[in-house]
C-alpha cells in the first residue's frame, strides 16, 4: 500500500431536505474518522447529487458546499431517477477517487459498515456489495415484493445479489468498467456483478428511515422490477413460443377430435367450447403481443441512444 487512497461517497438526494442536514453531518464525522486515522486519503470527498428536488435540497447543498470543501455536490437539470442520478455521481467521482461508495440519503443503510468496505477493497476488492441481514425495518408488502423480485430475476437466470441495494463500493478500475455500459435504461444491480472483477459482500442491518418518505412508491418499484428483468432476460419471449407450441398441439387435437365427431355425426352442440377457445387463446395471444412490445419498446428505447442525464452545475472546492 503506498499511502491511503481516496474515497468518495455517492449520495443520490431527491426532496431529501428533512434529511440532508443531519445526513451531511454523520457522514462528515465518519470521513474524518477515516482520515485521521490514515485509512483513506485527505482528498476524499462527499458527493451529493440533487436529482431535480423540488424543494430545498439543492439550496442545502450550496450552502454545505461553501461551507466546508469536503462537500462536492452535482446538480441534475430534471429529475432523472434514484439510477441514473447514482450513475451521475460515480462517473463523476470517477475522475478523482481511487473508490467510490453509493449511499441513499436517508442513512437506511448503516454507515459504520464503510469501516468494512473500505477493508475489503484495500484486500484487493474491486466491489463490494452491501447486504441487508434482515429486513424487519420494511413494511411486510416491501418485503414481500422484494423477495419476489429476487426470486423471480433468479428463476429468468439473472445474475444478482441477493438483498443488495445500491449500497456498494467500487474501485475505479470497476467505475471505469461500468462506463462501458451503454444502456439507457440502467439496473446498476444487475449491471455491476457483470463487471466481473474480484468482488465481496459485507452484510450489516437496515433501518428505518428517519425521517421523510419513501420516494419509491408502488408504480416506480413495479417499473423498476418490470425493468430489471427485461434488461436482462428474454426468458418471458421464450415463454411464450413455449405457450404458443403447446396451444396448437392442443389445437391439433381438438381438431382431430372435432373432425372424428363430425364423421360420427356427433357434432358438437354447445358454444361454450368455442367461446372458451376464443377467450382463452385470445387471452394468450393478448398477452404474448403484450411481452412482445414491451420488448420492442425496449429497442425503441435503447436505439435512441438518449444522453441519460445533463449535469447542470459542479460544485466543488
Ligand atoms: N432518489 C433519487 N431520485 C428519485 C428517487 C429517489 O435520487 O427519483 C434517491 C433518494 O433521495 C434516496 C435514494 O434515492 O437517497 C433512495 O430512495 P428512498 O430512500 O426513497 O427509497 P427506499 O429506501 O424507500 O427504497
Ligand atoms: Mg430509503
């Protein structure tokens, strides 16, 4: 080790006023910790990212920023979402830190594990991820929907750690490596374990917020899950040939059937057979045409190429 290198934590922050003060603090008195105890080097820095708040968020940052030089703050020209904002800050601490940390603003994801990451990368890690133990903060319906969704990516075949947010370190060989990723739509989680490098995990316990509210509501989780698995598996597509394979071998043989029954003179009577056909495959075809497009909705997407997000104004000293 040739003297310690510098860190950066990655603080993505929407409408967060009721947090930010307090957040800025606890994070201040834990960097300096590290600094006077030589682990990390006197360029570290922390970096808020104001995602388009409405409210008085980026006026905070100004002002911790003028205040004291170890608060760096970017501000994005329009809200651009919890992934694109993080993804902001780390290519922006790219450029002068030897690893970076991402961290929610509301401190759920307990700090003192830093101690730990920062161990593991100087171990020779590339990434470390953060691993909630348990989860008895969230709401059962939270618990419950992320369980799903863990389960569900695992079962399309989708690389990713269990019970890991976005709460991670990266080296700057790994950030280097993530802006080779040229999604638009971004899943960090499912993104980061592709990067391959030497990687760990550190476990530790998540609390409540403390104050605030959560800024990810039902539809953004949905959307983000919905995302998570299209970006990264074509496994519903495959679905649905599969469907489609077996409803027309029972097409086959209902044929069959119906023709043999004819011959008999034994026609068939009722409708309801028919309109349960004609529902049930109309159902399935709805659906398939459905994955279909959201595939191609994808592509349509991606093929734009869009820049992800604007940086308005730097601010650092
Ligand atoms: N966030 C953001 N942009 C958004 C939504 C959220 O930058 O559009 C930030 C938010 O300020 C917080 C982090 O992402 O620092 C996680 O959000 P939150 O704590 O509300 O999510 P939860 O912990 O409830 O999943
Ligand atoms: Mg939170």
């Amino acid at each position: 080790m040739k003297g310690p290198k510098t860190l950066y934590l990655v603080i993505p922050c929407y409408n967060e006023e009721q947090v930010l003060n307090i957040t800025a603090e606890t994070l201040k008195d834990k960097i300096e910790n590290l600094k006077e105890r030589n682990i990390i080097s006197k360029e570290s820095r922390i970096l808020f990212v104001n995602d388009g708040s409405k409210d008085q968020t980026w006026s905070i940052i100004e002002r911790l920023c003028n205040k004291n030089s170890l608060y760096q703050g970017i501000k994005l020209s329009r809200n651009e979402g919890h992934q694109n904002a993080v993804l902001a800050g780390l290519m922006t601490a790219k450029a002068y830190c030897d690893m970076a940390i991402s961290l929610d603003a509301d401190l759920q994801d307990d700090i003192d594990v830093i101690d730990q990451f920062v161990d593991e990368y100087y171990d020779g890690n590339d990434i470390v991820y953060g691993v909630r133990s348990k989860r008895d903060a969230d709401t059962f319906f939270k618990r419950f929907s992320a369980e799903s969704f863990y389960k569900l990516l695992k079962s399309f075949g989708v690389e990713i750690v269990y019970n890991h947010a976005d709460y991670r370190l990266m080296s700057k060989r790994a950030l280097e490596g993530l802006a080779q990723f040229k999604e638009v739509n971004l899943f960090l989680r499912g993104i980061v374990p592709l990067i391959g490098y030497p990687s760990s995990v550190v476990t530790y316990e998540r609390h409540e917020r403390f104050a605030g509210e959560s800024k990810y509501p039902l539809k953004k989780m949905l959307s983000l899950a919905f995302d998570g698995i299209t970006s990264f598996s074509i496994k519903p597509i495959r679905m649905i040939s599969i469907v489609g394979v077996v409803s027309f071998l029972v097409s086959v043989g209902i044929l069959v059937y119906s023709l043999i029954m004819n011959y008999l003179g034994q026609t068939i009577t009722g409708w309801t057979s028919l309109a349960c056909s004609i529902w049930a495959l109309g159902g399935v075809q709805l659906l398939a045409i459905g994955i279909i497009g959201e595939y191609i909705g994808k592509i349509y997407n991606e093929t734009k190429e869009r820049p992800k997000y604007f940086i308005e104004t730097f601010l650092k000293n």
